[in-house]
C-alpha cells in the first residue's frame, strides 16, 4: 500500500485549495460580477461573497459547473471569426488574442483522464503547465504525439483555446510539460483543471441582502 507522507498530503490540500480559489475566480469572474470577494479561511474553508447573486443556490450552480478540459488536434488557423470549420470540425478563439483555431471536434484526450496538472517552467523558463495522464490519457496522448511530431495541438478550456503549443517528440509515460505564454493567476486557472472538486464541496450558506 503507497501512502502519501504527511508533508506530501500537506502540500496536496493546499495545492487543491490554490486550484479551487482560481477555479471560483474565473467562474465568478465570467458573469461579470462586481467587487467580489474570494478568499481563504483556514486549511480547508473558502469564503465566497458576490453581491448581485440571488440566492445561495444560484451561486452554486454557478461555481460548481463542471469545466471542459480537452487536448484537439489543430488543422489551422485564422481571423476570421466566421470561417467554415468543415465536417466535424469546429472553430474556436484563443482566449486572449483575436485568431481563431479549426480543430478536430473529436478531442485526442480529454480533462477526465488527468489526474494531476500543475504550474511550471521549461528548460528555457519560460511559464509551463505539467500535466499528468490516467494509463489511458497516457496511451492515447504517447501515440497522438508520435504520429504528429512538428504539428501543434490545442489545450482547450470551456470552448476557448488555452494554448497551441508545437509537439516536440513522442511524449510518452504520462507525464507532458507544455510550454504556455500565461503566467501567474492565467497559468493557474489552466493547472487546476479537475474542476469537479468544486462540485464535491461541502457548502455552508450565508445570505447577505437589504
């Protein structure tokens, strides 16, 4: 039996908490939501206030959603918002620049098959995201990127390209370093990635209203 060591489970929760804090933070910060606060209390507790929000439920529902992590292969690029992706294609915008990328709706591997991703730096330190594959993740990411040596593939969040980063060479053994140009609170929002954690938590509710 592998146990973790008190210092590795340690680091673990709090890794986990740092995931759920940008994980809330993007889902708060998508509706647009004035003056938030998030934030943590203790080893394990997240306090949430969101003025505007109706109800405990409504908040929720909001933060709990499952997010859509996926790895697409990319066919190409373009500016053109209203380009014909083809069949069985889609086209979808880099979150922060203005190109659109038509990939392959059918993903290589999706966010259920990793079980760890976390914040890095490649050998040139530069920002990085290092992701690890379930043996199924890990099989099917090894074969893709064997067969597409010099060709980019997306990361690809709730419908918003992440990153298109260049495969280098076979990536195999389940574990993938993928260089990004995002940094800091970006970098983190793309390493917390098992969005469901979220939906698992346990809820203590307070409303606050006139």
């Amino acid at each position: 039996v592998v146990q973790l060591s008190e210092a590795e489970r340690v680091a673990t929760d709090h890794r986990t908490v740092q995931q759920s804090l940008e994980i809330i933070r993007r889902r708060v910060d998508e509706v647009g939501t004035r003056e938030p606060t998030i934030q943590r209390q203790g080893d394990d507790r997240i306090l949430i206030q969101v003025p505007g929000i109706g109800s405990a439920k409504e908040l929720k529902d909001l933060i709990g959603t499952t997010a859509k992590l996926t790895f697409n292969q990319v066919l190409g690029r373009t500016s053109d918002a209203g380009a014909d992706p083809g069949p069985r294609n889609k086209l979808v915008k880099h979150v922060t620049e203005d190109t659109y990328f038509i990939i392959v709706d059918e993903s290589v591997v999706g966010g259920d098959e990793l079980t760890d991703a976390q914040p890095s730096f490649d050998q040139n330190g530069q920002p990085a995201v290092s992701f690890r594959f379930n043996p199924s993740g890990a099989r099917k990411f090894g074969d893709y990127t064997a067969g597409h040596i010099g060709e980019p593939f997306a990361i690809v969040l709730d419908d918003e390209v992440i990153s298109a980063p260049t495969i280098q060479s076979h990536i195999a053994g389940g574990w993938a370093g993928v260089s990004t140009r995002l940094s800091g609170h970006a970098g983190q929002q793309l390493a917390g990635h098992d969005y469901r954690q979220i939906g698992r938590a346990k809820w203590s509710d307070r409303v606050y209203g006139p």
